[in-house]
C-alpha cells in the first residue's frame, strides 16, 4: 500500500499541472484595436454599413456639413479640391447634420439631391449624423478625442493622412485655401 503523502504529491502536482494549462499562452492574444480612422463603420443614404477601410492609403477631409447654413456654399470649394486631387488619393467624406440650427432639414435624399443639383458634389455623402452629445457618431467621438473640443458649427474639417490618422482640424471660417494647401502637403 502506497504512503499517504504519495497521495498527496501527486494531487499537489495535479493541482499545479492544471493550473499552468489555465496560464498557457498558446492562444494568441487579441490584436489591440487600431488607432486610426479604418476602425470605424458608417452608414451611407441607404442605411447600410460601410467600412471606412474602404478609403485606407488616401488621404481624407472628413466634413460635418448642412444646406442651409452660411457655410453651405462650401460645397463649391470642396467638390473643386475633390474634383483637383482625387486621382492622387483625396477623398472628401461629407457628413450631413442637423444639430446647428436645424440647418440639414430633410432626409438623406433630401439632402443628396439638393448637394447634387445645386453644388454637382461627386464625393462620397453618407446618413445624417450628430456630432456631438450623447448620440454623437463614435467616429466624430473619436475625431475629437484627437483634436479636442466640440465641433463649433457646420462645415468642420479634420485632415487624415494615408495611415488614417487625424493631423489637423479646420473650423468653419478657416479659408478654404489653407485647407487646399494642407490638403496638398499631404498628397
């Protein structure tokens, strides 16, 4: 007959083989979530998600806009900055809201024909969003989390290089010079 602290060796060695096999790091860990623009989905007109890795390797201006505020004619200047470096990487991706004034009336097809009609925009248009508050897009969240402070008003810019990272924000009186010139920098 086998001594008791047989026993008792072998369940301690048990006990302790189990819990190495719970400390195994043979699974691999989680990749951390990446810190750029590409992380985020969005929703276009039609209410469907979209990847904004869909853009990755351009350079982007993401833009909160309306169609009845005093920055609206905007839209010229910005289908013209599309319209000049689109083939060389530039995406503009426009953001209709509501929030300031009530200046974004209307549903996204509202709005779409109204930027189509009247301003001939080409680049991509997604569903209204808020920008700030607590029903805030996660991506204007995060936006500002990288260039703090809540968006002003209509017609805020931030600049995303081709990592996907956040360089500037322009607000809405910025000349729209300067925004072509960083835009350039850039490309």
């Amino acid at each position: 007959m086998r001594h008791p602290l047989f026993f008792t060796l072998v369940a301690a060695f048990l006990t302790l083989n189990v819990a190495c096999d719970k400390n195994d790091k043979s699974e691999p860990e989680p990749i951390p979530v990446q810190d750029n623009i590409y992380q985020f989905k969005v929703l276009d007109g039609q209410g469907d998600s979209v990847s904004l890795a869909t853009y990755q390797g351009q350079v982007l201006l993401v833009v909160n806009t309306a169609t009845q505020c005093s920055y609206t004619t905007q839209y010229t200047d910005l289908e013209n900055l599309y319209e000049e470096y689109r083939d060389q990487g530039f995406t503009i991706l426009d953001f209709p809201c509501n929030q300031f004034g009530g200046q974004a009336p209307g549903d996204y097809n509202d709005i779409h024909d109204f930027c189509t009609t009247t301003y001939n925009i080409t680049f991509p248009q997604f569903a209204k969003i808020d920008v700030n508050g607590a029903n805030a897009s996660p991506l204007y969240k995060w936006l500002k989390e990288k260039k703090p402070g809540n968006i002003q008003w209509n017609f805020t810019k931030f600049l995303i290089d081709r990592e996907g990272n956040v360089l500037r924000r322009f607000e809405p009186n910025t000349s729209m010079a300067v925004v072509r010139n960083a835009v350039r920098n850039q490309l």
